[in-house]
C-alpha cells in the first residue's frame, strides 16, 4: 500500500532551516513550510522496521526520507495510471510534486554517498527535459529508480551506478549537459589532452 | 548495378581516445557523433593504449573537477577558478562555465544554496566518472592490443575522505625493464623518421614531446623506453599500430592525417563514418 502525497499530515511553520522542514514550493522565499510529522505511516514504518533490523535503530532523518519517497513513489504510480488513460495534464502534474520532492531528498543527502548521487540523477532528468513531459517508458524508469533507492537509502556511489542506468535505458539524460561543453573547453585550452 | 568491391569486406576502425572520450563523457552532439559513428562500422577496433590516454587525460579531468568541489564546498569558487585555468578570451561569448550558471539558475525546482550546487554537481561527476570507466571495454566491437605494463586500475572513492583517486595513470616498470611496446618499436625504426618528417611544422608541447620520443626511438634505440616515452607517443601510436585494412577514426583530424598518411594508412572523422545502411561501403574518405 502507498502513502498519498496528500496524507503526509502538514503543519504550516513561517520559520526556516530546520532540518525537518521541507519546502515544496518553487522559488518562493516566502514559502509555507511543511513539517513531516514523527509519526510515520504504516508503510513506512514496515520499511525502518526492516532497515532497523538490517542497520539498528534508524534515525529521524531516515524515516523523513522514506515518507518523501513514499510520497514520491505514489506520486508517480498515479502519473502512470493517469498516463495510461491518456490524461497527460494530470499526468505532468503528478511528475512536477515529485519534481518538487526531488528538492527535499536532496536536502536530505547526507543520509548517504549513493543516495546523492541517485537523487541528482533523478534532478538532473527532469531538469534536461526542460519542461517536456514524460513518455510512459520513462515514468516507469522514475519509479522503478525511486523504489530502487527506498530499499537500499545507505548505497554507495558505485551501488548507486546501475540504479541511474535505468533512466539512460529509457532515453532520460541525467547528467548535467554544460559538463560536455566544460571538458570541450579544456581540450580547446590544451589543459586536457586527448 | 554490381556493387563496388569495397563494399564487400567489413569496415574496420580503429579508435583513438577523442572517439573514446566523446562516446563516453559527453552528453551533447559531439557524444551523440561519436556513437553513432561508432556504429557505422562492422568491426571497431579499441587498442588499450586510448583506455590509458582516455584515464589520464579526459577522466583524470572530471575527478580533479569532482575533488576541487568536494574541497570548496562551492559550486561558484569552483566555476571562478576554473575561468582561471582556462584563461578564457575577453570577447568569448558565451563559456561552459555559464551554461552552467544558467542550468543553476533555471533549472531545480527550488532555490539552492552553493553548497547543495556543489554537492549536485560533484554527485554528477562521480556518477559520470564511474559510469564512463565501467563501459570502457564496452563501446567496441573488440578490445586489442593489451599492455602488459600497464593496468587498468580502477578510479575510486576513498571513504575516509570522499576524494576520488586515480591510480596507475601510467605503466608501471620496475628496475631495467623498459616499457612493452619498446621491442616492436625497434622492430621498425624506418617508420620513425617518416612520422618525424609528417610532424613537421606542428607545434606545441605534445608535438615537441612525440617528436622527442620518435627522435630517440630512430636515434638512439639502445636507450630503454620510459613509461614516460610511451605516453608522449600519442596520436603516433594510432598511426604505428592501427591495422592496415582499418582507418583511424578521430576527431582529431588536423594531427591524425599526416601521421597515418606517412605509414600509408587513413585517418577519418566521424562526420565521414556513415551508417551502414545509407551507402554501400560503410566509412568515406574525408
């Protein structure tokens, strides 16, 4: 069962910087803040209790990751469902709240090398479609990436590798495109040879 | 129509580090050339010695520029020094390094501090540092060409510390033993004066330090060959070593062209490398 991005219990907070605190809003330095309750759902509560047993007693920070990827990961079963109804509007829509999730897991990054690097990809997917929406191939290959890293949060980097393939496989570009033109640059200026 | 003869053999290239780097580090049309003349081949032919050059040129690069952002913290220090080493000209238009602060700037969903840029982009650069390494062996038809000296070692992320290493950017020798292309170099010491005499008017330090490796091989041959010496052989090694019935695929045309042609083999760019199904022999002569 997955936990609806809408039954995430908010608590509107004028303050900012806490470390519980997500903003979903874009570019909004005003924005109304969203405090994910310690109470988690059930769902995520079955996760940490099998991270636990694998990790020890999980910290906060671990349970507010897994509630934003529950939320995620419902987010983006609804874009497909809708997606396969050929409700593309509603489809975008669900893809830009996990867009706007992205933001917060990023936040959360220190939870681990691997989870970085996964979350950046994933940012770095939907930055390059600047705008465009998602084909249904890749709605799975968002999903089947966010799932990949609700069960392994704690990856490595190299472990993180195969997980971002799955969203080169179905056409996503989740590298930064000014990257190619910094290494052109330096080849031009002979700091790189090749 | 019959067709030409030509056509009926499999098409061979040979692939130098340019086709190599472009196939995996860049995510522009400069990459997407690459790969898809990658494909216009039957047979593609990767010797080790591009892996070696591919190591310590192009991804050597991307783990310094990941190890500078992990010790700035800072996406911005990062960027600023970086127009530092790259000296750009004054009236260049538009640089890498602002496509990159636009992306910054339009692009996230939220507004980012330097620190979490810094932390994007570095988390992109290992991913693309070890995604890239990882598919070395895998753009190619065959790999050939195997240095015994020298290993492919993988990059890695220290945990301590994050920072990524890079070792074995070169061959290792050890005592008087002398690199592993040494004897069939020597082999062929008519060939060095003929790649000597096609580099002339090149210059620059790769031009100045490959002439100076040529010049001992052709002068004075009892000298053992450094590991150094080998890497300073660049672009000519494709020339020496690429098959006759193949052609050196390269971006680098310019220093490619003049070095094959001395040993009477090709050099073609991957503008020229058509797909297969489009003419009937599959790579063009410039």
């Amino acid at each position: 069962m997955t936990t609806p991005a809408s039954q995430i219990e908010v608590v509107q907070s004028t303050t900012t910087g806490a470390s519980n605190q997500t903003d979903l809003r874009p570019h909004a330095s005003d924005a109304i803040t969203l405090e994910v309750k310690s109470t988690y759902s059930e769902e995520v509560q079955d996760l940490l209790d099998d991270l636990k047993y694998i990790y020890g007693q999980p910290s906060e920070r671990l349970g507010q990751v897994l509630t934003l990827l529950s939320s995620a990961i419902a987010a983006s079963k609804e874009a497909i469902e809708f997606e396969k109804k050929g409700e593309n509007i509603r489809a975008d829509e669900k893809m830009l709240y996990v867009q706007a999730l992205l933001g917060d897991l990023f936040a959360q990054r220190s939870i681990g090398d691997g989870f970085s690097v996964v979350v950046g990809a994933l940012t770095f997917a939907f930055v390059n479609k600047e705008g465009m929406p998602f084909d249904g191939p890749q709605l799975f290959a968002v999903l089947r990436t966010l799932n990949s890293i609700r069960t392994a949060p704690f990856c490595s980097t190299e472990a993180a590798i195969p997980i971002t393939e799955v969203l080169e496989d179905a056409g996503l570009c989740v590298d930064p495109a000014p990257l190619s033109d910094l290494l052109e640059d330096a080849q031009e200026a002979g700091i790189v040879e090749s | 129509m019959p067709r030409k003869q030509e056509s009926l053999s499999p098409s061979k290239a040979y692939i130098d580090t340019t086709i190599l780097t472009d196939a995996l580090l860049k995510k522009n049309p400069q990459g997407d050339k690459a790969r898809s003349a990658l494909k216009a081949f039957d047979a593609t032919i990767l010797p080790v010695y591009a892996i070696k050059e591919f190591k310590s040129g192009p991804l050597d690069y991307f783990i310094y520029l990941h190890n500078k952002l992990l010790s700035t913290k800072s996406l911005s220090q990062t960027l600023r020094a970086l127009g530092t080493l790259l000296s750009y000209q004054k009236n260049r238009p538009r640089t890498a390094i602002d496509a990159i602060a636009d992306l910054m700037a339009s692009g996230p969903p939220r507004k980012m501090t330097d620190e979490e840029q810094a932390d994007l982009f570095r988390g992109a650069l290992a991913r693309l540092i070890l995604a890239a390494w990882s598919k070395r062996r895998k753009v190619t038809t065959a790999v050939s060409d195997e240095l015994s000296c020298y290993s492919e070692t993988d990059p890695k992320i220290e945990i301590r510390t994050g920072r990524f290493s890079n070792p074995g950017k070169i061959c290792k020798l050890y005592g008087p033993n002398e690199c592993c292309l040494a004897s069939s170099l020597k082999s062929r010491l008519g060939d060095m004066p003929k790649l000597i005499d096609a580099m002339k008017g090149q210059t620059g330090r790769e031009h100045t330090r490959r002439r100076e490796v040529l010049h001992k091989l052709a002068n004075t041959p009892k000298k053992p060959m450094s590991a150094f010496d080998c890497a300073r052989l660049g672009d000519a090694y494709f020339a020496l070593y690429a098959p006759s019935d193949s052609k050196i695929l390269t971006t680098n045309l310019r220093d490619h062209i003049p070095l094959a042609t001395a040993l009477g083999k090709t050099a073609i760019g991957p503008d020229s490398a058509r797909p297969r199904s489009e003419s009937g022999e599959s790579a063009r002569q410039p």
